[in-house]
C-alpha cells in the first residue's frame, strides 16, 4: 500500500480502497522533522512502515532514497504518526510503504552516561574537561560503529561519524564532546560539537541515519551525569559528582530523571490557527497537558494526539513514566 505526498504540506493523492491507509495532518515541527498521520481499518496486529523519497513521482525504484522513520506511534485505535527527518537534498516527494510484519530488532548501543558540564569528572588527552558522552553495548554480539554518527541536530544526522570501531558485549565507549573533530580508530575520539549545558537533544544513529538511540538532557549542575540505571536500562538518573563513572559500569542514584516534553512549535506569536504537538524522544511516558493555566498532572488532561489552538492559549505539559515519576514542567503561550 503506497500513499505519496509533497513536503509542503498538501496531500497528492489518497487511496482508491477503503481499506487503504490515509495520509493527514502533515506539518513541520521545530526541530527539524515533520510528522504525519496515517489512518487504518482495521490496524494490522503486526505493522511495519517505510518512507521513500524522491524529486520525481515515478515507478524507477533508482530515483527513489529511503527516509529514516524517527518514531512510529499508534495513537488510539486506528492512527499512526510518523516522525521523520527532512533530507537536505531538496527533495519533494514522499511516499508511504505498509508492510505487515515486525520491526526489525534495535542494535544493543546505547547511551549510559552524559556529561554536559564537565569541570573535574574527566580530562580529555590535551588536559582539558570536554564534555563526554559514553556508550554501552548490552547485547551479546560485537556491533560495528563505522559510519554511525552523533548529532545535536536532528536536521543533520551525519554530524560526527564514527571510525571504524566497534564494542564488544558489556563494552563501555567514551566519546568526547569537545568540538575538536578527532575520529582516530586507536586514539581519543572527540566530536565536532559540543554539549550545551542548558539542555539539548542528542541522537546516536546508525550506517542509514536511523536513530538508535536518543535523549533531550536539561540543564545539569556542575560535574553531575545524567546515566541509566545499572538495574533498568529503561530509567534514566541524575549522577552526583561522587557517582559518576566514565569508562566504567554506571552506579546507583536516588533522583530519577524523565524527560521534559517539548512543543512541536515555538511559543510566540502566531498569524493563524495552529496543531501543536508534544514531544519527547523516550518511549511510552504519560504526558498531560492543559489549556487553561491549569496544573496539568492534578487538573489536566492525558495527551493522546495533535491539539488545535485557535486562540491565544498558554499551554503546560508534563510527562511522567510508569513508576509515577515526572519531568520537570514545560510551559509556552502562543499569541494567536
């Protein structure tokens, strides 16, 4: 089943069955992806999709690149929502494959400890304290990063790739965040960019620009981590100075950390009606949401999709994961 659709936004053409899937709410978001919905019924048990792009529609399978799917989300009973990037490449159509199937098993790489204001945890080889992000392979297999990449910058999936390395199972890689662009396979690897220590997204993706992992950091405290948990790789931590660890397995810490959701579009002033989203990286949070100045976790609404806003409304959101625990608060008031 195939549905193709322009990057600006408008629908090129739907389905001839009724059983064919629909493509809707195509929109940008600001930072950099765009999102749209695809409707099914029924909803396959078992369901798979790919994104190609081209600019040219034609059946030549050669015009056409495959788009890295950044997320894949069943929303209620009947609708997806795909996120995915927008290639540089200028191209201008895109179109949709479903696939009855399941999704292919993620590489075990993974991110176990970032730091984002280093001032004593860790010297780089030029005695300086870079920012640091560091690696782990919980699979039994070895994985090959050679032409993976890291990036602070979903528009740009190939920011700093990686030589040819690879982890072996239970490894621990520390990668420096020090803008200074070093890729030797038997020295000291440093990105081309730097960690902002207010907060930002960072992404690990793989040999295609598919993200494997990825997480948005908030502002840390001088010389504190954030990392996994050593008993559940699912549930993020914030590391005193004294629990850090790089290079080595992560320790305990009380303060949980769940990530702060973010509005797909910026608060501000906005000349019509607008959908606004939210959005965070990590899988199955519980995000809530209101309208009204409200408190969105004791007097709010649970977040199941895309909100149209044709007012000036301040918004707040949440997220909390399945033990209870919440992020910090976002809020935006968009002027309409």
């Amino acid at each position: 089943m195939i549905r193709w659709f322009l990057l600006l936004c408008t629908l090129v053409s739907t389905g001839v069955y009724a059983a064919d899937p629909k493509i809707s709410e195509v929109r940008f978001l600001q930072d950099g992806t765009f999102e749209f919905s695809l409707t099914t019924d029924p909803v396959p048990e078992k369901v798979v999709f790919k994104v190609m792009t081209s600019d040219v529609v034609t059946t030549e399978t050669d015009f056409w690149t495959e788009v890295p799917i950044i997320s894949q989300t069943l929303s209620g009973s009947k609708k997806w929502f795909l996120r995915i990037s927008v290639p540089n490449t200028g191209m201008g159509f895109y179109k949709v494959t479903q696939m009855n199937g399941e999704l292919p098993p993620s590489p075990p790489i993974i991110f176990s400890e970032i730091s984002s204001n280093n001032s004593s945890l860790l010297e780089d080889e030029d005695g300086e304290y870079s920012d640091w992000i560091e690696l782990y392979n919980h699979g039994e297999t070895d994985v090959s990063l050679q032409n993976w990449a890291l990036t602070d910058d979903t528009r740009e999936p190939k920011k700093w790739i990686f030589p040819d390395i690879s982890l072996r199972p239970n490894q621990l890689l520390v990668i420096f965040a020090s803008g200074k662009d070093r890729r030797s396979s038997v020295g000291e690897l440093h990105t081309s960019f730097k960690i902002s220590a207010s907060g930002e997204t960072l992404l690990l993706n793989d040999a295609k620009g598919t993200p494997v992992d990825a997480i948005r950091l908030a502002a840390l405290e001088n010389d504190t981590t954030l990392g996994r948990s050593k008993e559940d790789l699912q549930q993020w931590q914030i590391f005193e100075k004294e629990s850090t660890t790089p290079g080595t397995p992560n320790g305990t810490s009380n303060e949980i950390y769940v990530e702060a959701p973010t509005f797909s579009l910026e608060p501000g002033f906005h000349d019509n009606p607008i959908t606004l989203d939210s959005i965070t990286f990590t899988q199955n949070l519980i995000i809530r949401y209101s309208l009204n100045g409200d408190d969105p976790w004791s007097e709010g609404s649970d977040y199941e999709g895309p909100i149209k806003l044709d007012k000036t409304t301040t918004a707040r959101v949440i997220a909390l994961d399945a033990n209870g625990n919440r992020s910090d608060e976002t809020i935006g008031t968009f002027f309409i």
